[in-house]
C-alpha cells in the first residue's frame, strides 16, 4: 500500500493542517457554549397535549339538568372542533367542568379561540340561568404546580379576602405560563338580609316582594349629559343606600319596612372552603400552569412575585407549601452531577489501559467537544435542557469517546509497528475509518426511529433519540479529525504499558484460549448461546410492566371523600384525623410542613399535602411513609382515603391508583354494569379498595310543583323560585358597590325557619291577584337519593371506576387482567376506557413493539448497504437479540420493571452491541480481503480487537455507575436506567466477545470475500 495512496481523506487532513483540525472542533465548542445560555431547563421534554377547559355555573341545577341541558350541548359543540381527541365532562350540582384534549401539534391559543367560539354559537340556546360560562387553557382538574400559603394577624378574613383577589392573585396570573390562581380558604363580606317566615306572614308580604326591594337598594344609573360651555358634563342618578341601618328603613309598602320583617347586616360569606398550614388558618392560592408551559419559569417568576409582595404589604405572611419546581431542580442537578462522575470515569478507564496522560487526554477531548456540541444541536432543534436530554448526555458519555478510543488505540498499534507519528495518526485513522462510519450510522439507525413514537409517553424518546444520534455524529467527526491531529503531535503514545498491561496480558490469553475453540465449532457455541438467550424469553413474564417507577418526589398527597351530602364541617372532622395521622412526620423532622384543604372543589372532599424534608436530610423514603400511613387511612370510618403519588408525566390517577370508566346508554344501566364489575375486580390481582364514583346517595328532595294549580291561582313560577331557594338555603339578589368593593346581598331566612320539609307548608307566595297562597295547596313532596356527579367520556355517559395498585403487582398484568374479565363481564352495549397512566401505557406498548421491529429493520439495511455483504450484517444482527437478553436478566436480578426509562436503557444497548459487533466484523472482513479464511479472520479480529471493544464496553458499563449509585430527586428514574446499562451491558459483553467471531466464523464463510467484486471487475476492465 503506497504512502501516497493513504494520505487522503479527514484525518489525513486533520494530520496534515492541524490548526484547521483545531479550529473546526473549537468552533464546535464554541456554539455549543452560545447555545447554553438560550436553552430552556424544564423537567421533561414539551410533552403536553393543548388541553382546554369550558366550565359553567348553573345555580340551583342537579347534576341530571346540566348533563342534559348544558354539558351534552357544549360537548357536542366542542367536539367539532378540529384537532380534538377526547371530550371529558363532570356535572355536578349548579356547575359543569368539560376537559378538551388536541392532538400534539395542535397550538394552544388557537386550539381555546376555536374552542370559545364553538361555545359561543350555542351559547344562546343553553337555559337563562347558566352563567360565569368561560375557557381556560388547563385542564379541568389540574393539579397546582405551586401552592402559596398566605395569613395576616392583623387583617380580618374578609379584608384579606379582598386584598389578595384584587392585589396578589392578579400579580400571579400575569405570570407568563399560569392559567389560573385558585383560591381556597377565602371569605368575602356579604350583606345578609334575614327573614323571619312568621313576621313575613302577620304582614301579609312575600319573599318576592322583598326581594323586589332589595334590588332596588343599588340605584346608580347614568342618565346622559349636557353642555354647558366648553365643556361636556356628565349626569349619573344615584340613590344607592349601603349602611344596613338605611336598608331597613326602605320601605316594601305603606308604613312596612324591610326592618319590619327582617334582619339586616353585614357578615361574612358561607365558607365553601378551609385552609389550614400547620394548623393555622391560611387562604391557600393554588397556582394552575397553562399545558405546554415551563414549571420552572413559573416557579421563579411566581418567588419573585412574592418577594415584592413583600416589601408591598408586610403585614403578610407567605410560605410556598408546595412546589414542583423543587424536585425538577433537584432532579437535573443530580443528572448533572451524574454526568461529571461518568466523566472522570472514563477518563480514568482510559488511563488504566493506555497509561501515559499524554495519550488518555487524546481520546478524552472527544468527550467535551461532543456533549457541548449537542447543546448547540438542543437549540437548534427547539430542545430543552431536561432529565431526559441530560440523561442522553450521561450515557452518551460512554458512547462518544468510544470512536475516540479506536482511533486512538490503533495509531498506538501503527506506532508500536514502527511507523512514524504522523504516518500512523493518518494509516492508523484510515484502517478505522469505515468501522468507526459504520458504528455512527448504526447508532443513528437505532435511535432516529425511536424518536418517532406516537404516545404520550413515546414521545419523551423524541429528544432522546436525536440527542444521541447528533452526540454520536458529534464524537466520529471529533475522533476522525482531533485525536489523529494530536496523535500526530505527541512524541510518544507508550506502548500499551499501563496499570492493566499485565493483568490484560494475562487476560487476553485467556480470551484467545476460550474463543479458538468456539471458532472451531461455531455451532455449538450459537445453540448452546440460543438455549440461554431462550430462557429470557421465559423471564420475560416475571418482569412487569409499568409506565413509571415509583418516584420519590418528596411530597405525599392525601385525598380523602365523605360520605354524599356531607357538608365542610363534618369533612373538616376527618381531614383533621389524617392530619393527626401525619403529625408525628412533621415533629420528627422527616417533613417541613403540613398543609390542608377542606372542601376542595366539593363540600365532601379534602386534601391533606405532607412537604417532606430534603432527600439528604431525612432517613425515610416517601414509598416507606406511604406504605406506613395506607393501612391507617383504611381504617378511617368517616370516609374513604388515598395517596395520590405525583409522577413526571403529570398523569391523573398515577401512582398507586387506576382509573378506567365504563361508557354506555345511560347511567342506571352503566350503574349496574359497574357494580356488577367492581365485584369482579375484587378477584383481580393487585387491586384494592375499589370505588364506583356513581353512587346514587345523595339525598334529594324533591319539590313537585302543581303547574296547573299554579297557573289558576295566578302564581309566577319564578315568584315560586326565589321563595323556595331564599327561605330554604340563601339567595344572593344583587350586589351593592360600596367603596369600590361588590358586596352581594344575600336573602335567607332566620335561623332554624326550615329545618323540616313539614315547614315548606308554611310558606306564603303571592299570587297575580295579590293574594297570598300557602305552599302547601301547590306542591307535595318525594325523597330520593341522586348520583352528586356526572361523567362523560368519548362523547358517552360514563361512569368512573378508580381503585388502588399494589406496589408489587404490575401495572401491565392488572390492564390485561381487567381487558379479559370486561369481555366475559360486560353486557355488549358497555364498553371499557382506561384512564390516566393506564391509558398512555396502553398506548405507548402497543406502539413500542412496532417501533423496536422499524428500528431492527433500519438498522439491518444500513449494515447491508455498508458492508456490501449480507453475511456481514447477519452476524452482526445476530447478536443484538442477546443483548436484550442480557437486559433481561439485569433487570431481573435488580427486580427493575420494564418502564419507559428501562426501555430507555435498552436501546442503548441495542446500539452498543451493535456497534462493537461492528468493530469485530469490520476487521474481520479487512483480513478476508488478504486472503484469510473465515475462522482465520474471526480469530485474528477477535484478537486485534478485544483490547478496543473491551475498553469501550468498560467505559460505556461504568458510565452507568453513577446513575445506580446516585440519590435524591429522581433516583429511581436514573437506576432504571444504569441498571440495564450497568447490568446488561456487563452481561452482553460476553455475547459480543465470545459470540460474534463464533457467528462470523459459521456464517461469513457462506459469502466471497468483499474484495472479490472489486477485483472481478477490475479483471473485467482490463479485459474490455
């Protein structure tokens, strides 16, 4: 091979102008610096589907009337929207919730514009009194990502009320991100006006009459204007009283006053809500994030908020209780921390095997030229700094100083040849060239595919994948370019006399003793190796399949319902029981606060948020505490508990519960269909405390209105109407403006008036004529029990099952279990829809299984079209099923399940074997081409290899060490991940070293060489 003919291609280049070599891989460096300050840190990649919620108030209206006469018609609307996926609608007494999912690509602002003029076009014929009717761009039931805890010794409830709705909440909202600031806690000052049913009689009067007063208490109207000079003056006509004492004095007729029959005050309004934080009464501001927003962005903004609020008012207190931000921090420091061990890992790999520093910083420039370059590759693809972008980085580590570690240490080979250094920077470079080409396109085979997937969850492999593959790019241009340039600049590369020198002689002859025989009887080595992979595939069953590990996000989330009907004191009764229960944490420094809601979203429901201390700071785990306070939360007799456990993805009904909902005609025949079912799933595996949340036990009682006896005597039915809602429960009938603060004025009747259905009869309302006429000639009765809450899904009635998880029991068994026992169970016109968690890994299995078969695929084809032989790429791909294999048996022993981060951990091992089997094979094939014989050339290659592969295989093993070894936020999610590279790449490396040369043995000698072809057709040429 003439000297001429090896002096050309990029590392020939990059020997020759090193400066231009240098300043190429500077400039790498150099954007990827330019683009770290522009990139955007956030949990997890911008996952969010566009989700829009419509919400309404109907007073008054059962959960039946607004399924029927609102949601049902809204829904409909909405539904026709373009780009919507699913529908979900809640309808409960006096108001509906309707949650409307986009497909991904969907933009958000346009996706809630479309969605408010869907709503405005039936708008006009939804009933009168529906109101407050509005979009928001979160969904329905979002969880808060901050909650802010906020109290003052030194303003009345109903001040403070005023004074964060008119100054703090509007500061949070106008943070950029933030949907809404819900408000618990809060008790707004109302004018009460309490009427006595018995002076309301001995008068002769009505509850429409006084009604009809109080509206007139707010008199501020505008009546025109006038000239007068050059000036235009305004004339307002204002007769509004506001002192209580005024309002008594207006007069409902002749010589009767409004103090006559009723008592007039200003009091505070019905708590619909309690706040509590360690005890004390706090108002507590929920602060609910836009889809598609940053967490973190928000999290700051929100703190800087507070700190001028502050200085603002100091008579407030503030304590954030909650904050998300907390553990996504805490997470990507932790990955980073990660990524600087791996770092020093495997640049004291490389030490142990090459010896001199002078030659480990060779390979290992590789590594910071990659991993910054990528960050320059994350902003131009509209990334984010993320756990699973930094996680690629992390096991990126191993990859990219694995070309380096070729190149480098077979210059060292030419070097101790005899060669000189530039020439065997530049031979040395050149016999790698198209292995280390090879490897790239390989690993951009296999992850560029993964990136496509359609889920949810698939669609955190998006950034995954074309991180790694851009990294991967990186780091062949890097150590095709930068290490023969400064190979070529050192003196001396040693020859392979590092610390390991002798111990990996020693080890290299055992090698060479163990393969030559698997060489020679190729294959019994492949079935004996078919056997064990097989048994993995027995194995396999005994994994488990979930989303999600189990995350120790550092706040455990308690939700507790009573019984229907309960009201908020009764709830309150029970929330301060598990707030008992979970004291004793507080005390022992094992949490920093407790926070309670009472009355969240419904009278009978509560949540109890326990904020646990720093990871580092406390001995026990959120799992153990949980695993400690579940039996006692079953024990709790006034109402059902659950933990609810957060998880990255933001899912509802993650954690240790599952939703599912069945969907069919009507309620009453979904009801029974779901009581039927829940029996049923008692014999499920894994599942406990299984709830139907259709439960027809709210009591109702029903005012049966004679509309025909009405109409004779003359009676207005809306007369009826505020008569019944005034003196039965209270009625705001207007609002009084009174130093610029809207004061409702609230009609109810006094104390103890109607406590008994027999009192109704005792109520008079007035008729057309001026008579007045007892209730009891125009309605009768009849009791009942009501469902409180109606659901819709997919556009059907549904009816929500939720039940909780047994830790140990996977989710992707119970799903199979509850698919099977539903065709045997439900009758043909009720169907089954999983919910939340269960859902997206429904969704994301069944695409990754596609997905891996594409990938495989790929990744055959490209092997083909670059070895130009189908014998070569055979051996390679077969030894990439026992590489899964391997993983299989790592996650067993660690008992690790199969989740979307283990998974993550697979197809880097995919990658991995595929790339050293490359190395092997490509080398085998350069000695066929000399004239070897197949088994000749395996035994060779496996020998002039085994010293690269073994170093990348060793760099990329310990580059998840770290990741098993690390603690805090997210650990869980990173030891997924580490365990299978830790593990599995540990165990392949024996199928790749052992198993390769035996395959290329048996297989490659059923083809010609590759350079047979060429010298046929040079025969043919000159012969022309």
């Amino acid at each position: 091979m003439s000297g001429r003919a090896d002096t050309g291609g990029i590392s020939a280049l990059s020997v020759r102008r090193p400066w231009l070599a240098a300043v190429m891989n500077l400039l790498i460096v150099i954007a990827g610096i330019g683009a770290l300050w522009g990139l955007e840190i956030r949990e997890l990649p911008d996952i969010d589907r566009p989700v829009v919620s419509v919400r309404a108030n109907y007073p008054g209206a059962s959960p039946t009337t607004l399924d029927a006469e609102v949601a049902s018609l809204v829904e409909g609307a909405v539904a026709r929207v373009a780009g919507v996926t699913s529908v979900r609608t809640s309808s409960e007494e006096g108001n509906f919730r309707m949650s409307v999912e986009f497909n991904p690509g969907r933009d958000l602002d346009t996706a809630a514009s479309d969605v408010r003029e869907a709503v405005a076009r039936i708008e006009p014929r939804l009933p009168d009194g529906v109101e407050d009717l509005f979009v928001v761009k979160s969904e329905q039931d979002a969880e808060p990502v901050l909650d802010v805890a906020i109290w003052s010794e030194a303003r009345p409830i109903d001040a403070l009320t005023r004074l964060i709705e008119d100054a703090v909440i509007p500061e949070f909202t106008a943070v950029p991100g933030v949907a809404e600031v819900a408000l618990f806690g809060n008790r707004e000052r109302v004018l009460r006006v309490e009427v006595a049913p018995e002076r309301l009689a001995a008068f002769g009067l009505s509850i429409d009459e006084v009604a009809r007063t109080l509206r007139a208490a707010q008199f501020d109207v505008p009546v025109g204007s006038f000239g007068s000079g050059q000036l235009e003056v305004l004339v307002r006509a204002d007769a509004t009283v506001t002192d209580p004492a005024r309002i008594e004095a207006l007069k409902i007729r002749e010589n009767i006053r409004l103090g006559d029959v009723s008592d007039i005050y200003f009091g505070l309004a019905t708590a619909d809500s309690v706040a509590r934080l360690d005890g004390r009464l706090v108002l507590n501001l929920g602060i609910v994030r836009q889809a598609q927003s940053n967490t973190v962005e928000i999290s700051a903004d929100v703190r800087r908020a507070i700190e001028a609020l502050r200085l603002r008012y100091p008579e407030l207190g503030f304590e954030i209780t909650s904050d998300s931000a907390v553990f996504i921090k805490g997470s990507i420091l932790e990955v980073a921390k990660s990524l600087g061990f791996a770092l020093l890992i495997v640049i004291g790999v490389i030490w142990l095997f090459f010896g001199r520093l002078r030659t480990v910083l060779i390979p290992a420039t590789a590594i910071p030229i990659a991993l910054t370059g990528s960050l320059a590759a994350i902003w131009l693809l509209g990334f984010s700094i993320n756990l699973i972008t930094l996680l690629s980085l992390v096991l990126a580590t191993g990859l990219v100083v694995d070309d380096a570690i070729v190149v480098t240490e077979n210059i060292q080979r030419k070097r101790r040849e005899g060669l000189g250094r530039r020439a065997a920077a530049a031979l040395g470079a050149r016999e790698v060239f198209f292995a280390v080409i090879a490897t790239t396109a390989t690993l951009i085979a296999v992850f560029v595919p993964i990136s496509f997937l359609p889920s949810d969850a698939g669609r955190l492999f998006t950034e995954f994948g074309f991180v790694l593959a851009i990294t991967v790019a990186l780091s062949s241009f890097v150590a095709l370019t930068m290490c023969p340039m400064l190979a070529s600049l050192s003196t001396d590369m040693g020859g392979g006399t590092g610390p390991l020198a002798r111990f990996g002689s020693w080890l290299s002859g055992l090698y060479m003793a163990l393969v030559r025989p698997m060489i020679a009887a190729p294959l019994v080595t492949l079935v004996a190796a078919s056997l064990l992979a097989g048994s993995a595939a027995l194995v396999y069953g005994q994994l488990g399949e979930e989303l999600l590990p189990d995350e120790d996000r550092g706040e455990i989330d308690v939700w507790i319902q009573g019984p229907d009907g309960t009201g908020l004191d009764y709830t309150d009764r029970q929330v301060e029981q598990v707030e008992a229960m979970l004291a004793p944490y507080l005390a022992s420094g094992a949490a920093t606060s407790l926070q309670s809601i009472t009355g969240r979203y419904d009278l009978n429901r509560g949540s109890i948020g326990l904020r646990l201390a720093p990871w580092d700071a406390r001995e026990i785990s959120q799992g153990e505490i949980e695993a400690e306070i579940r039996p006692r939360l079953a024990e709790l007799a006034g109402a059902q508990g659950r933990i609810f456990s957060g998880n990255s993805l933001g899912l509802r009904g993650g954690g240790d519960g599952l939703r599912i909902a069945l969907t069919g005609p009507s309620y009453p025949a979904i009801a029974e269909a779901a009581d039927s079912f829940a029996k049923a799933m008692r014999d499920v595996p894994g599942l406990s405390d299984i709830r139907v949340e259709y439960q027809a036990t709210q009591p109702q009682l029903n005012v049966l209105v004679d509309r025909a006896r009405a109409s004779d005597l003359g009676i207005d039915m809306a007369a009826l109407s505020t008569t019944l809602r005034a003196l039965i429960d209270e009625d705001e009938i207007a609002e009084l403006t009174i130093e610029d603060e809207a004061v409702p004025i609230i009609l109810q009747s006094s104390a103890g008036a109607v406590r008994d259905p027999s009192d109704l009869m005792n109520l008079y309302v007035r008729s057309e004529t001026g008579a007045l006429v007892p209730l009891s000639q125009l309605v009768a009765f009849e009791e009942n029990g009501v469902a409180a809450e109606l659901d819709r899904h997919a556009q059907r009635r549904a009816i929500e099952l939720n039940a909780s998880l047994s830790p140990e029991v996977p989710l992707r068994s119970v799903i199979d279990d509850l698919r099977a026992l539903a065709a045997t169970e439900l009758p043909g016109d009720i169907g089954l829809i999983f919910l939340g968690e269960a859902a997206s890994l429904d969704e994301t299995s069944s695409a990754l299984t596609a997905t891996y078969i594409i990938a495989l695929v790929v990744v055959f084809l490209v092997l083909l079209a670059q070895f130009e032989s189908l014998t070569s790429a055979l051996v390679v791909m077969a030894t990439v099923p026992f590489g899964i294999c391997a993983a299989i048996y790592a996650l067993l022993l660690t008992g690790t399940t199969i989740n979307i981060y283990s998974q993550i951990g697979v197809l880097m091992l995919v990658g991995v074997m595929a790339k050293n089997g490359i190395l092997l094979v490509e080398f085998a094939d350069q000695i066929r081409d000399r004239g070897a014989s197949a088994a000749e050339a395996a035994l060779e290659a496996a020998r002039v290899r085994l010293r690269p592969i073994s170093m990348t295989l060793i760099c990329t093993v310990m580059a998840g060490l770290p990741l098993i070894l690390g603690s805090g936020p997210g650990a869980e999610a990173r030891a997924a991940i580490g365990w299978v590279i830790f593990g599995g790449l540990g165990l392949a490396a024996a199928f790749t070293l052992f198993l390769t040369p035996a395959a290329y043995a048996l297989i490659a000698g059923a083809s010609k060489p590759r350079a047979a072809a060429g010298a046929a057709l040079e025969a043919e040429l000159k012969d022309a």
